[in-house]
C-alpha cells in the first residue's frame, strides 16, 4: 500500500500544478483505501463463512424429547449411557420411580462422565471431577458448574421419555 | 559431477555461496555440545515429513474409516506398525528436542538483538509442533484421541473474544465427528507443513546469517577455538543425526505405538488418562485450579517467556543476563515440577 503510495506520490509531483495536485492526491490515496478495504471485506467474509459452516447445519432440528425403553429394564443403582440427539447423556435407576438423567458432558473441558455406584457419585477420569447424582451438582474437583439436567418420565402407554 | 557443477555455476551466482560456505566457522567450546540440538529437532522433522507421507499412502480420514485404516496400518500393512510407530516416537521426541534446544539458547542468552528474530521464529516452530502433535494425535480417532480433542479445543475455547469461534470452527460444529477428523487431517498433513517449511526455512537462514552465540563468559575469557562448518562441524551433525537415528529406531521397534479402542461416544473416558508428557504440566494445573485461572497463569508465563528479548536484551557489561538466567532455572524447575507431580498423581 504505501509504496504504491509514494508512487503514485513521486508521479503527481513530476507533473506539478501544486493545488489541484495535492487534492487530487489526497482523493486517490482515500479511493485506494476504500477500494482496498473492499476487498478485503469481499476476501474474508466469503472464507470466514465457509470455515464456519459445520455439521450443525445439516439436518437442522434440535433433538428435545426421546423414548428410552430400555431404561425400564435397569435395576435401582444401575445406569445406561444412551444418545441424546448428538451428545452422549447418562440415565441412573434411583429406585423403582426414581430416575434421574443428565447430559454426560463434564462441564469443566468435555469429557463423558461415568457413574460410581459404589461411591455414590458421578465421575469425570479427566480431571477427576464429581457431581451428586441426586442433584447433577457439581461437588469435587475442577468442574466449575453442575451437568445439565434432562426430565424423565413414563407416559400413559408405558414408555419412558428423556426431555430437554 | 564437475561438469554439472561448473554448467550450473555459468548460470548461477554460486561462488558467493561457495565462498560463504568454505569461510563459514562453528565456535568450539564446553558449551558447545548444545550447539547440536536444533540440528537434531530438524532431524526429527525430517523423519516427520517421511513417515508422515508414507502413512498419507495408507491413511483414511472419515469417522469410519479413520480407525480401521489406522487398524489396517498397524495390522496388515507390511511394516506398517513400524512406520506409525516411527511416526509417532519421532513427534514425542522431537518436541523434546526443541525443548532442549529452546532451554539452551535461553541460557546462552541468544534471543538477544539481533539473534531476537531468530528467538521469535524458534517460538513459532516450537507452537507449531505442539499444534501438530495435537491434530495429529486424533487422526487415529481412538478413546484417548477422541478425549484429549475434547479437552483440548474446550481449553481453546476458553479464550478470550474469539475462542467459541475458533473452537467451532476446528470441530466444524459444537461436536466432534468425521468433519473435526476432516479438519485436523487438512491442517496435520497440507497447512502446517506449509507454514512450518516456511518458517523454518526463515529461521535456518537468520541462524546462517549470525551464526553461533558464543555465551557471555566463554567470549571473555576467551576459551574458545572455531573449526570450519564444512566439512568438519558437518560430519558431527552427521554423526550426531546417526546417533539419532539408532535411538528413534530402537525406541519405535521395541516399544511399538499402541492403538486404542475406536472413538465411541457414548463410552466414558477411560480411567487413568491423561496427555502426552509435554502437556503434563498444564494438565496437573487443570486439575488443581478453575481453567480460566489456569491457562491464564500459563499464558501469562509463556508471554513473559516469550518476550524476554525485550526485558533483558544485549548490555554492553552483561550484568543483568542474572535474572534471565534466575526465569530459565524457575522455568524448568516449574515445568518439571508439575511434569513429576503429575505423574505422580495418576
Ligand atoms: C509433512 C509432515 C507430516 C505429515 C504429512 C503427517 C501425516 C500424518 C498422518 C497421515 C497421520 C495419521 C496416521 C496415524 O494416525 O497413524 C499422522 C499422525 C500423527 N502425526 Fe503426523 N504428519 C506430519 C508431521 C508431523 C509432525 C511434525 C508431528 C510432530 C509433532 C506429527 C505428529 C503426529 C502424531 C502425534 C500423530 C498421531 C499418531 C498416532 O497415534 O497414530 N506429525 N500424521
Ligand atoms: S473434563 Fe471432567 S473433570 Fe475435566
């Protein structure tokens, strides 16, 4: 940019005419500015969009609601890792009513939690983050936040659903 | 051969060349052992672009494909086992050489002006090794590769202003799938050893240009002699590369790279992992300490390490190279540290 500047500066200056010369000089030098800016623009926009496209986009819709069958078969104090939508989530039996889910991601860096039974705990091998199973909170370890919650229940015809 | 020579040299300015590299001398001294490490990180980098476009012959990407062809390497290509397993020791070995080779120049002072381009430079190769030992570590999308993605881009996510973006961007969505394996092999195999190619041809130049920092002490009392670069100081690098050579190949035969389960996610992460070595030291701080804090510390130490041409530069007594010596000893002792706290704690 600049050394086309002082160019385009050395040119105008051969050809002299002082006043004139020294607007003419400002205008093309803004121009090139403006030009210049455009095509960056017109360079990043297109390229910073592409990158940014991913697998979200396809496909579209957000999964909100699942059936679960087979959690109805888990005994109390066990539990099952199952899809919700794209993210791994964990459904534990309490007791023969009692189920409790969560999205499995540890909220410190993303890990899939397990869950300790005879601990009593949700756990993170990461970073050895823990959270209460009863509550989803986050109770030892790096994990600054608790785990999203999920809603169960049985509808009428004897299903079980995982809600969002 | 001569006559190829002289043909070329009628149409090309080559005695300047020549001439340079007939005068070019290596300082000999007790510290001059360190002068070999930057050549043995090249060296790791060359066996880096072999192997790595040998295993390009074998290697699929794709959520599918990408751990059974890594399966079928290890398994039923002949000697393919051997070549991941180079593959893979000569990354972990070439980040430790450029360690060393870092550590070395900070003690020697070298970063100074006008060496500081060629420190800057070094900086960029070392960010850059890391960054192709992480996307490669995915490429073989087992258990661990799929965790420590996971850990990794959530960690650069953390940054400030553009973190979310950059992390969306390299998972390709806010999971990781076939299109994260995608990205990571682009930037593994085609960007990264562009722009590194690049770089490292810059800082080879730089360090033709000023040639080898002779430290502080030695210079003064004069307890130093030069020997030619070629042949002389050529034929050691040679030999010290053989040396190499005969570990990297001892270590890859005996000790073959193993492969884990494929990537499953609904499987949680397996007890007991954790990085590679050279990000132990930043693992043990997750653990101990909220992440923003964490990486905020390190950041804040890598960016006063980086700088240190700029708050201890050249003096003409050489007086207060005391404290840069103090931040290298507290440096290493803190990285490895952690490194065995770390360890310790698995
Ligand atoms: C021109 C340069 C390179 C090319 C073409 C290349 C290519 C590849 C390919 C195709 C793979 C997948 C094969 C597999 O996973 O078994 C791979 C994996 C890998 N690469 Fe590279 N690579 C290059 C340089 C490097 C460098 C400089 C490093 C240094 C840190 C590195 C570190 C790794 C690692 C850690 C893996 C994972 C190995 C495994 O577990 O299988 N690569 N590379
Ligand atoms: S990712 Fe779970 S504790 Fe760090």
């Amino acid at each position: 940019m600049s050394e086309l500047g002082s160019t385009l500066d050395r040119e105008f200056d051969e050809q002299a005419e002082p006043e004139t010369d020294f607007m003419r000089r400002g205008v093309v030098k803004w121009l090139i500015r403006v030009v210049s800016g455009l095509y960056a623009i017109a360079f990043i926009v297109p390229v910073v969009r592409f990158l940014r496209s991913g697998s979200a986009e396809e496909g579209g819709e957000k999964v909100t609601q699942i059936s679960l069958k087979a959690a109805l078969t888990l005994k109390p104090g066990e539990f099952q890792m199952f899809k919700f939508g794209s993210k791994p989530a964990i459904v534990i039996r309490q007791g023969p009513d009692d189920f409790k889910a969560y999205l499995a991601t540890c909220t410190h860096l993303g890990c899939t939690v397990n869950y300790n039974p005879g601990l009593r705990r949700i756990t993170c091998a990461c970073h050895g983050g823990q959270y209460d199973p009863d509550t989803g909170k986050n109770i030892a370890g790096p994990p600054p936040a608790p785990l999203a919650p999920l809603k169960t229940e049985v509808s009428s015809d004897g299903d079980f659903i995982v809600k969002a | 051969m001569g006559t190829l020579l002289s043909k070329l040299e009628e149409r090309l300015p080559l005695a300047p060349l020549k001439e340079a590299a007939l005068h070019k001398q290596v300082p000999i001294h007790k510290h001059a052992f360190w002068y070999y490490m930057g050549g043995i990180s090249l060296f790791f980098f060359l066996v880096q672009m072999v192997t790595g476009v040998l295993l390009l012959f074998h290697y699929q990407p794709g959520a599918e494909t990408a751990h059974a062809s890594a399966l079928r390497i290890m398994t039923k290509v002949d000697f393919g086992w051997l070549i991941r397993s180079i593959h893979s020791w000569s990354a972990n070995l070439m980040v430790g050489a450029i360690f060393v080779h870092m550590f070395s120049v900070f003690f020697m002072k070298a970063y100074q002006k006008p060496r500081d381009l060629t420190w800057y430079t070094g900086l960029a190769l070392l960010g850059m090794t890391f960054l192709f030992g992480f996307t490669g570590y995915l490429l073989p999308w087992d258990d661990i590769a799929f965790f420590a993605t996971k850990v990794g881009v959530d960690v650069a996510a953390g940054t400030p202003v553009i973190g979310k973006e950059i992390a969306n961007i390299l998972r390709g969505g806010t999971d990781i799938t076939g299109l994260t394996i995608q990205r990571f092999f682009a930037l593994h195999a085609v960007v990264l050893p562009g722009i590194f190619i690049a770089i490292l041809s810059l800082h080879l130049l730089l360090v033709q240009i000023h040639g080898n920092k002779i430290p502080e002490g030695v210079e003064r009392a004069n307890a130093y002699r030069t020997i030619p670069f070629f042949p002389n100081f050529l034929y050691a690098d040679l030999y010290v590369w053989l040396l190499a050579f005969n570990v990297l190949s001892i270590l890859a035969a005996i000790y073959p790279w193993p492969l884990g389960p494929e990537a499953d996610i609904l499987k949680p992460a397996p007890q007991g992992i954790h990085p590679e070595w050279y990000f132990m030291a930043q693992f043990q701080l997750l653990k101990m300490m909220p992440e923003p804090v964490a990486m905020t510390l390190f950041g804040a130490a890598g960016a006063l390490w980086a700088i240190v041409p700029l708050w201890n530069p050249a003096t003409a007594t050489g007086r207060r190279g005391k404290l840069a010596t103090y931040a290298g000893i507290a440096a290493a002792i803190g990285l490895i540290g952690l490194t065995i706290l770390a360890y310790g704690k698995l």
